[in-house]
C-alpha cells in the first residue's frame, strides 16, 4: 500500500543516502521502474564514484580505476544531487537531514556504506582509497629482495576476502616475474578460501594458492603482537614475517534516528526494509546482512526500488532479495570468474570458469549501473 505524503506534494518524493554502487543502483533502477512518478535526491558526499574493488590492482602497476561524475550519473537518472554528508533522520517528521539542509520525504533508502576500522593496530590496514600509498614501498622491497616474507589477515567478521587473496596472488606474481623468493601467508576465519562462493570455487581457488606458494591459514583468529609476529589461533603457531598487512574491519555507522542493531548497521528484512521505520529501506555495507559485497549491494537496491516504486502506486511485484555473489578474483595473470547462490553466509551452489559469467564482464556485477557505466565507456573510446 502506497505511503500517503506528508503533503499534497506530487510524485513520490524519495531520498537516496550515499553516492556509491549501491546508491547509484537504486536510483538508476527507480528511473526505470517508477519514472516520473518519482521525484528523486540523491546526496552524496564525494564528487565521484569510483569501483573501489578495481583499486587492488593499482600497486602493480595496472591502470588506474576510472572516475565518473557522481553529478552526470544522477542526471541521466533523472534525479536531484545534493553534495552532502548525512546527518540523521527524524522518522515522526518524514525528515532527512544533512550538514545543510533538511529534506521531506515518502521514502529513504540509506545507502550510506559502513565505517572502516583497524583491526590489529600493530599490522599495516588494507585500505582500498590507499592502497597504491601503502603498498608501493612493499612492492619496492620486494623487488629489491629486501622482503622476504609477507601475512595477510582477514579480520573475524565484517569484511569482503577477496581482495586479500587478489593482493597475495599478485605479489607472488609479481616476486616471480622478479626472480625473487618470497614466503606468502594468508591467515582467515573461512573454514576454506572464499567460502562464500562455495565448495566447487573454495576448491579451485586453493588449487591455485597451493600452485602460486601461498600459504593459507583458515579457521583462525589471529594476533598480532608486533609488527612482524603473527600468533594463529586456535593452535598458537607463530608466524614471523617481514610485513604484516590486514584489511579493515567494517561496523556499521550508526544510523542517528534509526534503532542500532548489531555493531551498528541497519536491520532489514528480506525486502530491504528497515525494521520499526516505515518508508525507510537500508541497502549495501549499511545494512545487517553478514556478506558486504559490492554485487549483493546493487541487488539490494534493486529490491529497495521496487518497494519504493510500489509505494509511489507502481503496479509491480516486488520480489525478496535473494543473493547470488559474482565475483572476478584478480591473480596476475588471467582473472577467475565465480558465482555462487547464497544461503546464510556461503555458497551452495556455486560455478567456476575462466571466462566472464556474467555481461558485461565487471568487478561489480550491477543490473543497470553496469550496462551504464560500459555505455559511458564506450562513448569515451
């Protein structure tokens, strides 16, 4: 059933929280589905949007992601850009609020991302807006031989592993093309690498660790007491490396307004409704689903703008989130493309291949902000 305005005011007015993957999604997807219907603001804090899962291969001399205008993106989206921080939400007055403004609306979907930690400070954290400054003085070692021996740790929970295996295949890569031997250890609390893409892919991606040398360590909860000593838990094996690298852990950023659940995020239920907040749906890292993952938001959005549609009087079935994980791992040579369906937190069903699953082949698989952002490609070529 349709929300009635707060005013005579019409369309629908809808507020879209967050500029990235799954905030651009949502807003792509509601031009499509609701039209004009619809009358949509984005706000967003940074001018671009960048694939941040294509930032890993920047140290190693790959060419830099591409950047595109958060502004044109809205435009042709048919929506409003504000360039704006969230600030909160007032549920008993239809209220968004940012650093300067104050903005009604029908419907909010908050997109808004989740907060990066570190999570063993005595290791250097992975993050994916600087990784070409953290990494570039290890790569220079390594190439000199000044390094001899690199751990990579997943935090327990709360983080996307890819990366971590994208950056340990492709510094043994880059240590081969060197003539340079290098000890690579990644430690994980997976039960197998990237389980979340289930058996078959857990399989095949070992293959290729054991191939490459690298060693993984799962199961584990690790310490660091130092900047180079790792203790892997259970068992308390101690691992002495010349570089210790982690990726962040992620806690959700506390939506002001909205009822916290754990560590943070946003809950939902399987339409992407946040739960006790009529008209509000929370989609992406923000909200409590345990995967976050750049693919899964976009499908989230999805689901967020059809119950948004349908709430602007949209005739539509709206359809719950169900989610398949596509992943491209990056190795140094040829990437691997998996995909699995999800149930709960990992995979059970997955398939393998070293050709694109998907079209067009992308790091983030996204129903409509993929195809555009290969038409804005295209046109620049």
């Amino acid at each position: 059933m349709r929300i009635p305005s707060t005013t005579d005011h019409n369309p629908f007015r809808v507020v879209i929280a967050g500029g990235g993957v799954a905030g651009l999604e949502a807003a792509l997807a509601l031009h499509d589905l609701a039209g004009e219907a619809v009358d949509v603001t984005v706000i967003a804090p940074d001018p671009e949007y960048v694939c941040r899962a294509i930032t890993v291969q920047e140290p190693f001399s790959y060419p830099a992601a591409r950047r595109y205008r958060v502004s044109d993106i809205a435009r042709d989206a048919g929506a409003n850009l504000l360039q704006d921080s969230f600030g909160r939400v007032d549920l008993d007055d239809r209220t968004v609020h940012t650093d300067t403004e104050t903005l009604p609306y029908d419907a909010l979907i908050l997109a808004l991302g989740a907060t990066r930690r570190a999570r063993f400070p005595r290791a250097a954290t992975l993050d994916d807006r600087q990784l070409d400054d953290t990494l570039h003085g290890v790569l220079q070692d390594l190439e000199e031989g000044n390094v001899h021996s690199l751990v990579f740790l997943m935090p327990a929970a709360g983080c996307w592993p890819i990366p971590i295996y994208e950056l340990a295949l492709m510094s043994a890569a880059r240590a081969y093309d060197m003539n340079v031997e290098v000890d690579i250890t990644i430690v994980t609390p997976e039960r197998e690498p990237l389980e979340a893409f289930g058996p078959e892919a857990s399989a095949a991606v070992s293959a290729l660790l054991t191939e490459r040398g690298i060693v993984t360590e799962v199961d584990a909860d690790p310490q660091v007491p130092s900047s180079r000593r790792v203790v892997v838990r259970p068992g308390g094996r101690e691992i002495e490396a010349d570089r210790v690298m982690a990726l962040p852990e992620l806690v959700g950023p506390g939506v002001r307004g909205l009822r916290a659940g754990r560590k943070g995020f946003v809950p939902v239920d399987r339409f992407c409704r946040a739960r006790d907040a009529p008209g509000v749906f929370a989609v992406g890292d923000v909200a409590d689903f345990p995967i976050k993952h750049g693919g899964l938001a976009s499908q989230q959005a999805d689901v967020a703008a059809q119950g948004v549609a349908e709430l602007a009087g949209v005739p539509i079935t709206v359809t719950p989130f169900t989610p398949v994980i596509h992943g491209m791992l990056l190795t140094g040579a040829d990437p691997l493309y998996l995909r699995a369906t999800v149930i709960g937190t990992s995979g059970f069903s997955s398939q393998v291949s070293a050709q694109p699953i998907s079209s067009p082949p992308a790091k983030v698989v996204a129903k409509y902000l993929g195809p555009y952002l290969e038409r804005v490609d295209q046109a620049a070529t």
